[in-house]
C-alpha cells in the first residue's frame, strides 16, 4: 500500500511541477505583451461598432436587421429601453457600458417576404418606432433624381424620356419579364441611379449621350432579362430614349470607340475604353479563348459592365457556357490578376475575409482571404457558384457590394475602402435547375450588374472544338450532335436525370483531348468517358445506340470495351 501511494504522490508533484511550468510562462507572456514585444498574449478583447457607439455617442445602422439571428438582437433590447445599457458578458466586467445620451440606433431591413428574409422578433419590434418607405413611383420624384444626376452634366438633360422609360420597364416587370432564375425581375431605384452614373461618366468622355443612354439602360435593364424577352425592353429603351428620324424606326446607335483617352492605361475592347493594370502586363491574344460571335457578343456586354465603374457583375447560365472564361479573358486583356473561390454548402465568412493563423514565431495574426486580398491590392476576384453558399454569408457583403464600397473585417475591427482598380465578380448555375442551388434574395441581386449567358449555339461549338482541340472538323461535328441527342432523351425519358449521366460541353473537351484518330476511335473513346460512369446497364446502351446511330460505321460492344 506504501508503494501505492508513494507513486501517487509522485505523479501529482509531476502535475504541480507542469501546472507552474505552465503558470510561469502566462505570466512570461503577460509581461512581454505589457511591454509592446512581440509573443504577448494571443487574444484581447477588441469592441465592435456598437459598443463603441454606446460608448461614444454615434448614431449605428443595423442594415439588413433582420437577417440576424434572434439570440443576437435580444442582446440589443437592453439598449431600446430608457436609460438601457449593454453588459459584456465575453469581456468578463460585472458593470453594464451606460448608454451615451447621443446614442441612437437605427435599423433598415427588406420585407421578410423576400426569399432568406425573416420575421423580425416581436419583442424587438415593439421596442422600435417604424417607418415603411414605399417605392418612388411618381413622375416628380424621378424627375429630381434624374436632375440631380444629369442636370450638372447636360443644359437639359432628356427627363421625360427617362422617366417614361422607367415606368414602362417597371410596368413590363410586373407584367411580362422573366430573368435568368425565371423570376419577374427587380428593377429598383438603384437600377435607375446606376444607370443614370453610367451616363454621368460616360458622357465626358466622348461617347455621346444617346449611346451613353443606351449603354447605360441596357447593361441595368436588359441584360438580366431571358433572351426572349431582351428585344421587349430593348424596344422601349429604343422608342423613349433614342432620337426620333422621319419614316425610320429608332436603331441603337454605332458601337465605335471614341479618342483615346488622356493619359496611360487604356485599352479598346469592344467599341469601350477599359483601364489597365499598370503593375502587370496586358495579354492581347489568347490562342485557347476562341471568338465566335456569340461569345463575342457576350465579351463587349462584359466590356460594357465594366466600363460602367465598379459595379460587381452577376453572370448566370448554364453550366459549360463560357461564364468564368469570359471573365479570365478580360482580366487578362486589362492586367488584372484574377483571384477565385469557388463556394459551396459549407462556406464560410472566414473564407473570404480571412482568419487568425499561427506566425512563424507562433504568435497569431490575421491572415487576409481571397477577398481581403482582392480589395486590398486591386485584383479582380471571381465568386464561382454564388448561389450555393449559404444566404447568411453571403448578406455578409451587403456593404462591398453597395455603391459606397467597404469591407468591414470583424475580427480586426478594420474597414477598407476598396483599391482603385478593385472588381468583384460572380458566376451561378440558374437555381432549379442544378442540385443545390438556391435562389438569391431580390435584394440581394439587385446589387448586382446581372448578365444572362445563354448555352453556345451547336455550329459555334463545333468551331470552338475544332480550334481548340485541333480535331477534324467532321469529328466536332459529330460530337455536338451527339451531345445534343443524348440531352434529348434525358428530356424526354429522364433517363439521365441523375447527375452522372449529364453531358455538357466540357464533357466534349474531354472526349476530344483523347485525340482519336478514326470514328471507331472516336466512339470508343466517347464511351468510355460517358458510358462508363453511369449505374446501371440500359443507361449505358442508350449511350451506345447514340454513338453508333450518329456516328459512320462504328460497331460497339460493352462486354469487351
């Protein structure tokens, strides 16, 4: 039992001895972070923007109120009573933070009819005085705000035109119009001001005010729209806004570029001046980007948004449609690094803004994110699969997103205003449609340039293979047509409902990087990547029967491929 015993012993003297071990080097750290030096205590309590506020007497906004959870604002209600306070419980202070008699709060939020929207906590509301601010929808009021954007610029600036057009477009919205998610589209006030700041810009700079005008309104109001209801507003935008000519219809006006600007750093790119990046160099040419005319026309719709200023710009469409490498191209072509992140169910804030890290000397910092990155060094940053992330986080760049442009790192307390040549982009399969795509609240995409990206027409595809790949013109022929044919019956019987068995036009670079030599080789080849990943045995005879009845005597046999 001695024996015993003594061991015990011994092992709690092991445990003092690490305990003070332990204790002494806190009490290390403690007083090297006393004295300024570096390997101080990891963490300190670091107040936000609305214990300053209380503190210091501020005015604080809550946008977007009620996307926040409801254990989050209960911690708000304290404030809302007289004479309230606020206790910092994390900070570990027994004490309440008074509130500051200049202190006022106030909150701003979009109906929670809006998709991720919620109902605001009664014992919340209740404590609030409300304000509901309706839409500006008189002739007077949009008269002003025109006014108040041209009439510095121009001795009469086309008011009525404008404000004709507007409530023509709104009338059309609620009528007729779908957009790419198939959705009646939002066209706000802020849809009309940055239209209206396109031509404000524009205009000094030689383009002309009608075709600033048409530029302006057609990257807002008509680019988001389907391709079948795109001619319907452009209608309008021609028949308000364009100059009348005796017995002829309003045309948009020539596309040409105007002077050269002043100064260095500019590039043409589809009848639109750009910025270049003077710290990187410019790639005019790409030989694996191939111009056909609809991608054509979809880079000088990107150029256009662009020249527009700063907005971030939405691009929806199908998979495989060319979404992302239009916008690498046109980075490449101004100088802009391109930084992506690519989402999914499970992102996070801390992917974008960042999050404290391990030093080489251990001590933790702030490591940047994509995004920090982006906005501080002026890149270009692509968000792929926006509408996969969750709606919470993404709400999260209301602020960037916003005409006044900041980004706000909670966990630094710093705000940075974004880098001159800072442009944010983001992709996203239409929701429906794809498997885990959601819809983004209206509010939420209205602070986006929206532009639609239809699927690449077949014979554009066929060139776009034969180039690319350098395969026979005949092969990319056949190819297309057997990816149209198997999207048919996947229509048609659904047989290829299952994500596997989708084709798409990636699916076809793939087939034709396996250089086949012959048309046996070809739908050898093309079994093998399209057959061989479906389930189930009739799944792959349908792909079978395709290839051999599309493509010139070709014989396929499952059991010995």
């Amino acid at each position: 039992g001695g024996g015993g015993g003594g061991g015990a012993g011994a092992a709690l003297d092991e445990e003092w001895e690490s305990f003070a071990a332990e204790a002494g080097r806190l009490r290390h750290q403690l007083r090297r972070e006393a004295q300024g030096g570096v390997g101080g205590a990891a963490f300190a309590f670091v107040e936000g923007a609305l214990v300053q506020a209380v503190r210091e007497g501020h005015w604080l906004l809550l946008d977007e109120v009620n996307l926040a959870a409801p254990e989050t604002l209960q911690r708000v209600a304290g404030l809302l009573e007289a004479g309230g306070s606020l206790a910092l419980t994390e900070k570990g202070e027994a004490d309440a933070v008074p509130r500051h008699p200049n202190f006022r709060l106030f909150a701003a939020m979009n109906p929670p009819t809006d998709f991720g929207k919620k109902e605001l906590p009664a014992g919340i509301r209740s404590r609030l005085t409300e304000l509901y601010v309706p839409r500006l929808s008189s002739p007077e009021d949009l008269s002003l705000i025109v006014i108040a954007y041209l009439g510095p610029l121009l001795p009469s600036p086309p008011v009525g035109p404008i404000v004709a057009f507007y409530q023509a477009a709104l009338d059309a919205a609620a009528t007729t119009l779908l957009d790419g998610a198939d959705q009646r589209p939002e066209y706000s006030l802020r849809t009309l001001c940055r239209a209206l700041s396109y031509v404000r810009a524009a205009v000094p700079l030689g383009y002309g005010l009608h075709r600033c005008l048409y530029d302006g309104f057609h990257i807002t109001f008509v680019a988001q729209l389907q391709a079948r209801f795109q001619p319907q507003v452009e209608a309008l935008l021609l028949r308000h806004l364009m100059p009348p000519k005796p017995n002829k219809p309003p045309r948009p006006p020539p596309a040409r570029a105007p002077a050269r600007p002043s100064g260095d750093g500019w590039v043409e790119i589809g009848g639109f001046w750009l910025q270049t990046d003077p710290r990187h160099t410019a790639s005019a040419e790409d030989p694996r980007f191939i111009v056909t005319p609809s991608i054509e026309a979809r880079f000088r719709q990107l150029a256009r948004m662009v020249a527009a200023g700063r907005y971030p710009v939405l691009l929806q469409g199908p998979t495989s449609a060319g979404k992302t490498s239009v916008i690498e191209r046109l980075a490449a072509a101004t100088g802009h690094v391109l930084l992506r992140i690519n989402n999914h169910e499970h992102t996070d804030v801390q992917e974008y803004i960042g999050a404290f890290a391990p030093d080489e000397h251990g001590k933790l910092v702030f490591r940047d994110g994509a995004l920090t990155t982006a906005v501080r060094h002026g890149h270009w940053v692509v968000l792929d699969e926006l509408n996969l992330a969750q709606s919470e986080v993404l709400e999260a760049l209301n602020r960037l997103l916003d005409d006044n442009r900041e980004l706000h790192i909670p966990e630094t307390g710093e705000t940075l205003t974004p880098h001159a040549h800072f442009m944010l982009f983001a992709t996203q399969n239409p929701p429906g449609a794809y498997g885990g795509r959601k819809v983004l609240s209206r509010a939420f995409r209205n602070r986006f340039l929206e532009m639609q990206t239809d699927e690449i027409p077949a014979g554009e595809l066929t060139t776009i293979l034969e180039r690319r790949c350098a395969i026979p013109a005949s092969f990319a022929a056949k190819m297309v047509s057997v990816m149209g044919e198997l999207q048919r019956r996947r229509s048609s019987s659904r047989v290829f409902a299952g994500k596997a068995g989708f084709i798409t036009p990636r699916d076809l670079f793939r087939w034709a990087e396996r250089r086949p030599g012959t048309y046996q080789e070809l739908a050898e080849a093309g079994y093998a990547l399209l057959a061989e990943r479906l389930r189930s045995t009739p799944e792959r005879e349908v792909v079978a029967q395709v290839l051999c009845s599309l493509l010139p005597r070709v014989q396929l046999c499952a059991e010995t491929l």
